[in-house]
C-alpha cells in the first residue's frame, strides 16, 4: 500500500480517536507508534527502535529521549514526543539538549499531528533553532509525502536527506516572506516595484498609493490563477465525460441504488466485528454489486444481484467459487452473518 494511503488512513483514525486521548502515553502509542510502523521500522524490534533511548547529558545521568530509530546500532532518528493537545513551539529546547549528546544528524518534535524534522545545518552537532521540514498530518499534501519517503528504512540516506534539507529550510522561510508582503507590503517591496513603473519621485504619498496597488496587483494575480486551475480542471472533466459518454451507451451505465447501499451498509454492520469499516469497499458492475476486502478484486467478500426480478447473494467459501442464495428482502442479509465472517478468515489466513 502507497504511503499517502496509509498516512490518510492514520489521518482518519486520529480524528476518530483523538478526543479520546488523554495522556502523553496514549499519544504515543495510538498516533507516533503507528506512524514509525508506516516508515517500514518494527516498534517491537529493540534493534531498530528504542523507547526511552537514554542521552546523559553531562552530569545528568538518565535523560531520555522517547524513541530513538536505529540504523547499524547507532541513531538515525531521535523522536521526542507530546500530547497531542500541546503546542510543540515550547518544547524544542529539550529536544536540543537531547541531539547535542547523540550522534544522529536528525530529531523529530512530535504531537502526533504536527511533525517537526530539525538537524544541524547552521552548526554541525547543534540542532538549528527552526525544523527544516515540518506538516500536518491531518492536511498532508503529496509534496509532504515526497519528503517524508525520505525518512522510509527503504530510502534512507543520511547525505541525501542534508543536501535536500538546505533547500526545504530555505524555501519555507522564502514562502514565509512571500505570504507576509502579499498580506502587508514592506516599503522595499513596494519600492521595488513602484520604481520599474512610476518615472516620478516616489513620495510618501506616491509609496502609500503603491502600496495598496501592490496589494491589489498580487491579489488579482493570484485569484486569477485559482480561476485559471479550476477551469482547467473542469473543462478535463467535462471533456473525460463527453468521451465515456461516447464511449458508454446510456442503457449501459451502471446505477447504484439506494437499496444496493442499504445492503453494503447491513454487510458493513456484519464485517465490522472482525474489520475496520474503511476495509470494506464497494464496487457496483453491471452484472453485479461487488463487496470486496481492501478494494481488492481478489478478494471478495460477497456479491449482491439486484439488477433482475430476484434478489440472490453471492457468498465464497474455501475454493473461492461464487455460491449463490436467494434473498426474499435485503434483511435475509443477517441470515449469512456466519459465512460472511468466515469468508474474511480465507484472506487474513494468507
């Protein structure tokens, strides 16, 4: 599984639980665990990650760190987590006292929702004041999940996250300038415009004046480009319509109803006893409304055709052949409940 779905999968279970959780532990444990899991490290492998990863720091013996990921029995990634109702901007000094002691090049400040990567790039073996990289993991975007990779046991590699480091520190802060001239130009700003249009002396009067036009130019330009994406966005999807329109006779077109969704939510109802609910997918065919285990055609769970004058059920047993039952009304659903959850055990066994 791509690690954008997992990470919108942890994105969902947090929201679900986050109100709760109440203690830094259950932090931890239902939130940071889960995302070290995603990054291809085993929490319950003392040889790749180590909880309470002791960092003495002079004559304090016994600082810990929480977590500490391992790579050829040395750090790679020291991990210091908090609740996650609390603000990490006060805790990063405990974090800075942890990285001078430790040999690893990176340190990750963590509520579970906000994540802040820091290394050392003003000062070798000194952790830099502001995190070279950092996101919200309940608004990921795909460019997040690009640096994150980085970060996979699959992927990583010391040097090339330094040399990418640089760059992500830098542009955030360039951004940073650029969102705070938009919203209240400095003079230079202005300036450096005002003095490529206006031949005249720019006067505090003509400044003043500029500066509102300056304002208004970047708003204006930037609406424009939001208008120019969203029309182009959806003229492609109208264009994709037109053509599987061609493509797709009217009479062929699949419709999913209402009682073919009652049915998948009482199946949904049976499943959740032995899966998570966003394990149960649906996918409506022509011939048949399919329910299937991780959107996997490999793996269903049962069919439901609805489409003639009967209603059957179409149940899978241990050769994997579609065995179907008649159905007097979608509640006749419950009668299976036996052979629906017997169906999961073929595939959680693999």
């Amino acid at each position: 599984m791509e690690l954008h779905t997992q990470f919108k999968q942890l994105s969902e279970k947090i929201n679900q639980l986050k109100d709760k959780i109440e203690t830094e532990e259950s932090t931890k444990h239902a939130f940071v665990l889960p995302f070290i899991n995603i990054l291809g490290y085993d929490t319950f492998n003392p040889t790749e990650v180590i909880p309470e990863y002791t960092t003495d720091i002079g004559i304090k013996k016994g600082e810990k760190v929480d977590y500490a990921i391992i790579q050829n029995e040395e750090p790679i990634l020291i991990i210091e987590c908090k609740n996650w109702k609390e603000n990490l901007t006060v805790h990063g000094s405990q974090l800075f006292r942890y990285f001078h002691v430790s040999k690893t090049r990176f340190a990750l400040l963590t509520n579970g929702i906000q994540y802040q990567f820091f290394t050392d790039l003003d000062e070798k073996n000194k952790m830099d004041e502001k995190p070279f990289f950092e996101f919200d993991i309940s608004n990921l975007k795909d460019n997040a999940v690009n640096e994150i990779a980085k970060f996979h046991k699959s992927n990583f590699d010391v040097n090339k996250i330094l040399d990418n480091a640089s760059s992500l520190k830098f542009i955030k802060e360039i951004r940073k300038q650029i969102d705070t001239e938009i919203a209240n130009p400095s003079s230079e700003f202005v300036r450096l415009f005002a003095s490529k249009i206006y031949n005249g002396r720019l006067t505090e009067k003509i400044m003043e004046e500029f500066t509102e036009l300056v304002q208004k130019a970047f708003g204006q330009l930037i609406g424009e480009k939001i208008n120019e994406r969203l029309h182009f966005a959806l003229n492609k999807e109208v264009i994709i319509q037109e053509k599987d329109q061609i493509e797709e006779p009217e009479a062929t077109r699949i419709n999913t109803t209402e009682e073919e969704l009652e049915a998948y939510r009482i199946v949904v109802a049976i499943l959740r006893r032995k899966l998570p609910t966003h394990r149960i997918v649906y996918r409506d065919t022509q011939s048949y409304f399919g329910i299937l285990l991780d959107d996997n055609n490999r793996k269903p769970l049962c069919r439901l055709h609805f489409n003639g004058g009967k209603k059957y059920i179409g149940l899978f047993h241990n050769d994997k052949n579609e065995n179907k039952q008649p159905l007097a009304s979608i509640d006749d659903i419950y009668n299976y409940e036996k052979e629906l959850l017997e169906t999961v055990g073929l595939y959680e066994v693999e």
